[in-house]
C-alpha cells in the first residue's frame, strides 16, 4: 500500500503566487521542468498563455475552482482525468471543479504531447502535488487568521475546518493564501482516503458534445476567415508541372486560388465553395521518384526477411546454436498492410499570419512542435506564435504531425488574410501518414519438449519497432532470443498509428505462441506462465514488463472469460501482452455463423495501476478494443503506382456497429501509480481473435486483414 508521502517540493517547480484582480489564487507547475522562476501569470485571465501538462488552479473569491488543463485532448479523456487529481489533493467537491482548455505557451514550458499512453503516467505525482500544495496554502491561511497551527485543521469539499469546530471556506482566505509563502514540504493522501480518484466521472465536455457545442477544430471560426481546399500531388512521388485555375476562380465564393510548393490552395467563403473550385482545378504533373505499389513493397519486404542484412535489436545467448541443436523448429511469417488513421474529424488546421504575430487555432497532438515548426518555416520567432487547442475528433497519431497546420500557416502567409485549411475525407485517406506495412518472420528451437530459441525479424516499410520493443515479453523469458530488424525506404509517408508497432506485432508474436504451444503439445496458458516464471528475480534492467503483473492479469482474465468452460459452440483465443507500461490479457468468445466466425465476446483483464476514473478507463478499453478488431478483420490501404485505392468508406471497411462485440473490463486492484489506457488494449485482440477463430476451424490466419483471406472451407466445427 501506498503511504502517506512527504514530498519535497521546491518553490522553483511553481509559479510564483500572485493575487488575481477577482481576489482568486492562480498555481501552476511543470510536469517536466520547473517554471522560470520571474515568470508570473497574468492578472488577465483571458491572456493566460498555458503549455501543456500543466495544470493551474483558480479559486474565487466565492470558493469556485477552476482547473486549466493544458494538454491536448484526443478523446482519451485527460481534461477529465488529469484535473481529478488536482481535486482529490485540493480536497474540493468534484461538482463544484470547471475545467477549461488552457493554451500553449512556448516560452515557459518546454515539453507538449499527447501520445504513447504517457499524461496519466508523467502527471500523477506532480498533479497530485499541485493540487496538495494549494491546500496546504489555504490551510496556512486559515490557521493564521485564527492564531493556531495548521496542524489544528482539516478540510473537507472546499471548507477548512478547525478543532473547535470553526469553518472557512477557501474563497474567504484565498487572497491571504496568495501572499504567502509555498511551502517546501507537503503530503499526499493515501489511496485509502481518496474521495474523487477511482470514482466513475463523465467526461468534463460530454454537455457540449452532444448538444453539438463548438468544441472541435471544424467548429472554429471568426470574422473574415476564409476557407482553403488544398490540391495535392494525385500519387506519392510526383511533383507539380502546371495547373490552370480558370473554372476554380469561376466558382461562387472563390476569392483566389494560391500555388505553393507542390499544392494549390483554393479559398472560398465557405467549405462547399473552396471544395468545388479545387475539383474543377486543371494539373499537370510528373513522376520525380519511383511510383510504388503494393505488389512491389510485398515483394521488397520479403525479400528483406529473406536475406541477411539486419541490425539486431537484442541477441541473448547463441539462437543459431539452439536451432542447430533443435529437435523441432517452427517458422512462420505475418503480414500486414498499411492502415491510414481515418479519424472522424478530418484534418483540419486555422492561422492567422500577421506581420506582428502568427495566431494558430486547431486539433494538434503536439502543439509546441507544431508551434515550432510554423515559425521556422516563415522565418519567425518562436515568440510570436500562439497556438490555442480545440478538442479533437480523434487522433490516433495522425496528429503527431503537424502538416495540416503547416499548411494553414503557409497559405495564410501568402494570403494575407485568416485561412483555415480543411480536408475533405479524400484528401484525408489520400494525402495521410500511414502505419507502415510490415512483416515478420518468428522461428522457435524446441529441444526435448522445451523451448530453446525464439528468434524474431523485422521488415518494415521506412521504420522499424522502437528500441524498447525487443525488450518485452518473451525478452528475458527465452535463453537464446534474438530480434532483429531491417527496412525499405519508400517515399510513401508513414508514422504512428495507435500502439505503434506493437498494434500488429503483438498479433504476430501471440498467434505464434498459440501455434506453438500447440507443438509442444503444452497447454497454451501454462506455457506463458512457465516462461514467465523464468523472468522473476531478474537483474536485466533492459527487461520493461513485470512477470508478476502480466500473471495477475492471466490468472484474472482466465477467471472472469471462464475460459475452457464454454458452452458447445463457443470458441475461445487468448492473447496477453505489454505495452505503453501497461499489463493486458484478452480473451475472444467466438461462435460460427453461415460458415463465418462471429465475435461475440472480448474478455479484458487490464493492470494499469490505480484507475483513476474508472468510467473514462472502461471507455479506452472498450474503444481500444473495437478499433482493433475492425482494423485486423477488415483494414488494408493498397498503392497502385503511388495512389491510394480506397479513399472513402465506401470502399475502406470500418467495423460496424452490428459488428462490435460485447467487451468485459476488469482491472486488477493495487495501488502502483498509473499508467497509460489509450493504447494497450488494442494490440492483444489481433491474436485473441485469430486463436479463437484457429480454435474454431483449424485455420491459422497470418495475414491481415484476417477476413480477406479467411477461407470458409476451413471449418471443422
């Protein structure tokens, strides 16, 4: 159990403390590096300028807080999170909490991400410590106001309390707890006394949500602002010859049609009209680099993974010696595409380019990159960029990158004039940074019934698994273990897509151990837990999963799917795997329909420490969960000479309502600090499914997307 802490928390890792011209208290701290120490928020709310992972405290005079929540919101739920523990260590009512959308403010703060599962991990003691601190403040107030110690009071919903039973609520002595001194030292509550942390809140913006509330970067306007269709190259590797734009400029609402680098910018008054005059564009274009299909990136990653040249990752023991010695071994080869991110807003960026300042307003993973990248681009200071974040309709990676709000900047530039870019949903298939497709090749040693050598390959479309990747089960688990990578440069863009790498890889690596359980003729959760037990005690620091952790959530997911005690006619896979530190285990409830295998159950056991709002938690593993399953039985983005072929629903599959299956969560209870829930999840079904699927008809799947090449032949059952 976690204990009540004494922290050390040095003046330097806060703002200083200022009265504000409503008598209210404004705190604010970095999650990463300390604020400098002359920087003081303005007295004018409306200018606060806020970067990301922090987080600042309002108190009225009145009693009301308001928490600012800097850090871009993709839909995992951290405008909610992220200020509930902020609440829980300022010990106010939850009800009484307003959180607003802070803003970017490159010059103070030096780190802004919303990726890879990390904003609950990185911000649990520094929030916590915020939000601690600002009580403690009030507190010291209070107690000078009445002449005792602060030892003499508690507090409880926004109101301290003293021995004799005196009250004051946080807004009567908010401006004495301004002036004061912030103190080096305070204390954390123990998990057993938390009031807000673990208890089921709603999402903070769902009112506005479904009301329809401007919240999203499509919502966003002002007065003047025109609308930007952008042309792009029709394929990857051509480059602009000549365009006419004589019947764009005769569109209604068109007021100009703008070349810059190998786009066409056409503004408009409105959407439809900036959409309708680029259609109409005339463009000649030629091929500066080699156009690339699928048959070809087929063909170069197999003859990669058939080759010998590849940078090893990790190499444990001697592999060649153990499958030298082998009595069996068993080689196999997955396969996936390339996958765009599809979010449901589609890309979508507003700038304002001035001679005195560069204003940018839209959905962005990484602001302050973003930020950075538009100033370099037009030459500017960083300091004259101010970047606002609006909520997003997803992100999935996608908006990592900044491009979409590079080019709102650029043709705002040359316009003279508020632009917001928009794609349409073509452009956002068409002109997207994809998953890269991949391929691996996983061989296993078996030597008298044992597990000798476990050698994995790697070859991937630009990138390749990240460094940390070769260090997760079975690494450590395996005497002899080798991983080993190698790439094709292609000019097709690609980059993170939900649990980068690992969205596919844990699919491959999992299926492999369902087939290779099956070899030894051991039972498929035993020989995870055997390996797992090879792993306990070790001295390897590189190792970045907990054996025992991934246990607890087999024994918990074996117990809640009652696995191997289905009816007749339901089939079960199971998968377990680590990522984003982050334990999951899953298991896939299948049944067969007209010769179709027919998910109707995923049973999720999930480890990631402390849930801090369990209502959000279950909604991210759900999401992740069916975001999966769609994506391995039905996703593929194929190139014909550079261009996409599928560019719209009608022609990309996503999974269908009719299609979901029920998702049972359980989360494993102690009281280790949280980690991430956005991505987690996701990458385990991919196997769960194809082993339960294998369990009903004896067809091991090995290329995605699964029902393409699911022959219904196959069933046995």
């Amino acid at each position: 159990m976690e204990t009540t802490k004494k922290i050390n928390f040095s003046r330097r890792s806060f703002l200083q403390t200022s009265a504000l011209a409503s008598g209210g208290m404004l705190i604010g701290f970095n999650l990463f590096t300390a604020c400098k120490e002359d920087i003081k928020p303005p007295i004018d709310l409306s200018l606060l300028d806020y970067n990301d992972f922090n987080a600042f405290i309002k108190i009225s005079d009145e009693g009301k807080v308001t928490i600012f929540s800097p850090n871009p919101e993709i839909g995992q739920g951290v405008k909610t999170s992220m200020p509930m523990l902020i609440a829980e260590e300022l010990d106010v009512a939850w009800d009484d909490v307003n959180v607003v959308q802070g803003a970017l403010d490159t010059k103070n703060y030096t780190r802004q991400v919303a990726g890879g599962s990390q904003s609950l991990r990185q911000g649990w003691e520094p929030l916590r410590q915020t939000g601690a601190t600002a009580r403690q403040m009030l507190v010291n107030a209070a107690a000078a106001k009445w002449g005792i110690s602060p030892s003499e009071c508690k507090t409880k919903n926004g109101i301290i309390i003293n021995s004799n039973g005196d009250k004051l609520g946080y807004g009567e002595v908010v401006k004495e707890a301004a002036l004061l001194e912030v103190p080096e030292n305070v204390t954390l509550k123990d998990p057993k006394d938390f009031t807000i942390i673990g208890q089921g809140k709603s999402n903070v913006d769902i009112d506005e949500i479904i009301t329809g509330k401007p919240l999203f970067g499509l919502d966003y306007k002002v007065d003047g602002m025109l609308y930007a269709s952008v042309l792009r190259p029709p394929a990857f590797g051509q480059k602009l010859v000549s365009f006419d734009d004589t019947n764009a400029r005769n569109v209604n609402g068109v007021t100009d049609v703008i070349k810059f680098g190998d786009k066409i910018a056409v503004l408009a008054t409105s959407t439809w009209s900036a959409m309708k005059g680029k259609k109409v564009l005339k463009a000649e274009w030629n091929q500066e680099s080699k156009a690339e299909s699928t048959a070809f990136h087929d063909e170069q990653l197999l003859s990669i993974l058939n080759g010998n040249k590849f940078d090893t990752r990790r190499k444990d023991g001697d592999v060649k010696k153990a499958f030298s010695e082998a009595d069996t071994i068993l080689e196999r080869t997955y396969e996936a595409p390339f996958l765009p991110h599809n979010c449901m807003e589609p890309m979508n960026f507003f700038a304002n380019v001035t001679t005195n300042k560069i204003e940018l307003v839209g959905p962005i993973q990484t602001p302050a990159g973003t930020a950075a990248s538009v100033a370099k681009m037009l030459g500017r200071d960083e300091s004259e960029v101010t970047l606002e974040m609006t909520r997003m309709g997803g992100g999935f990676g996608r908006r990592l990158y900044g491009d979409f709000a590079m080019e709102a900047a650029e043709v705002s530039h040359l316009a003279k004039k508020p632009v917001k870019v928009v794609f349409s949903r073509e452009d956002d298939m068409a002109d997207g940074i994809y998953r890269p497709a991949s391929k691996y090749k996983i061989a296993a040693s078996i030597k008298d019934g044992k597990l000798t050598g476990y050698h994995l390959k790697e070859a991937a479309i630009n990138g390749n698994m990240y460094g940390l990747i070769p260090n997760f089960f079975p690494a450590g688990a395996i005497e002899n273990y080798q991983v080993d990578t190698a790439n094709y440069q292609s000019n097709i863009t690609t980059g993170a897509w939900r649990a980068p790498y690992t969205n596919f890889l844990a699919s491959a690596e999992q299926s492999f151990f369902d087939e290779l359980a099956e070899t030894m003729q051991v039972d498929r959760i035993q020989l995870h837990k055997d390996l797992l037990q090879n792993v306990k005690g070790t001295t390897d620091e590189q190792i970045q999963y907990s054996p025992e952790r991934l246990e607890g959530v087999i024994d918990l997911v074996v117990e809640k799917s009652n696995w191997g005690k289905t009816p007749e006619g339901v089939y079960q896979g199971f998968a377990v795997y680590y990522c984003h530190n982050t334990h999951v285990a899953e298991v896939a409830d299948i049944q067969m329909e007209n010769g179709y295998p027919v998910i109707k159950k995923v049973t999720c056991a999930v480890d990631c420490g402390i849930v801090v709002n369990p209502l959000g938690a279950k909604n991210q593993v759900v999401g992740g969960i069916i975001d999966g399953i769609g994506h391995m039985l039905y996703g593929e983005l194929n190139f014909e000479d550079g261009v996409p072929q599928s560019n719209n629903f009608n022609t990309y599959q996503l999974i269908r309502i009719h299609q979901t299956p029920q998702v049972d969560v359980h989360f494993v209870k102690n009281d280790i600090a949280p980690t991430g829930l956005g991505e987690p999840a996701l990458p385990p079904v991919g196997a769960a499914v194809a082993n339960a699927i294998y369990a009903a008809t004896g067809q091991r799947l090995l290329k995605q997307p699964y029902m393409k090449y699911y022959q219904p032949k196959a069933i046995i059952g």
